[in-house]
C-alpha cells in the first residue's frame, strides 16, 4: 500500500522516523511529506534514507516530472497520516487552506486521512482547534490521539503528546484492512 506520511512543525517530528521505518517493514511504500518547519526537527535527508523515497518540503521540490508531486501523491495514496500534526496545519486541512505540499495532498487525496495530533494541551483544547477537529472528523478524517496526559517538551503536564508509535502503526493497519 502507498502511504503518504505528512510531518509538520511539532517537537514529536522525531517520531516521524521510527513510523517511517515500521511502515517500511511492514511492507508499504512510504513517501514523506514535510512541513517547512518540520525540517527544523529532523531532517528531510533521514526520512529519505529510511522511506528510500524523495521527500518534498516545498513545491520547488517538484519539478523533476511533467505531473506535480503533490497531485501524484495525492492519487497513488491509500492512506494519508499526518504524525505529528500541529493545530496549524489542522487549521489548515479543516480552512481548506493550502500553503504548503502537505496541505495541497490533503486536499487532492480521495484516501483516508489519519491524523495523529501533538501540541501544548492549552491549544489542543482551545475552542478554535477543538471546532477544527470536528469539521475534520464530519470531513471523514480520524483521529489518533493525542495523549490525554503526559509530560510535553514545553514542560506543561497534560493532553497534547503525539500517540505511541506502536498505537499509530495498529491504527494505520486496521485502517488500511478497512479498505
């Protein structure tokens, strides 16, 4: 199955490398998609050694066919899951808002959408993001997570940490199976 893994600018982007891998083994092919500030988490280089697929950061990166990499994608797609997603690019998706690669494949796939959030539990629960999720959830797209408590990186205890990597995996399995 081709699975579109879309990282956006959250602390949790590390994550994004060992999802990438088990992916892999489990036999998918896995084509990366980055956020311009994911970059700032973990390199597009990692994750292209380990989907041993090219990664596209900006639509610069897509001038190497006659077809746009991000309708290709959006196309080829089984799946889309989104881990990490931030409340931006969730404002972006549930806005139809499309200012970067990622946000134009979540609009031009016809794919399920799996989105795995992680961010400050004060924005997770913020109405605007809350609002956001809903029209993403009457869109059609699930939901993992996140966490409803734990430490997070801006040192706040509570909701907001991206799911276990395992838990995401299952998802996308049972997800993919659905089909």
């Amino acid at each position: 199955m081709t699975i579109v893994l879309g990282i956006t600018g959250s602390i949790a982007a590390y994550k994004a490398a060992g999802i990438a891998s088990q992916l892999v083994k489990n036999g998918h092919s896995v084509h990366c998609v980055m956020t311009q500030a994911a970059t700032e988490f973990i390199t597009p280089l990692t994750l292209q050694v380990i989907s041993q697929n090219p990664v596209i950061v900006s639509l610069e990166d897509e001038k190497q066919a006659w077809k746009p990499g991000h309708i290709d994608l959006a196309d080829r797609a089984d799946l889309v899951l989104i881990a990490p997603c931030t409340a931006g690019s969730i404002g972006n998706f549930a806005n139809g808002l499309a200012p970067d690669p990622l946000s134009s494949i979540y609009l031009a796939t016809k794919a399920q959408v799996l989105i795995a959030p992680a961010m400050n539990g004060k924005m997770w629960l913020h109405p605007a993001t809350q609002r956001n999720v809903t029209q993403l959830t009457e869109d059609g797209c699930h939901f993992i997570g996140p966490e409803d408590e734990g430490m997070l990186a801006c040192g706040y205890s509570g909701p907001g940490r991206l799911m276990e990597e395992n838990v995401i995996i299952e998802k996308v399995e049972q997800l993919l199976s659905s089909n």
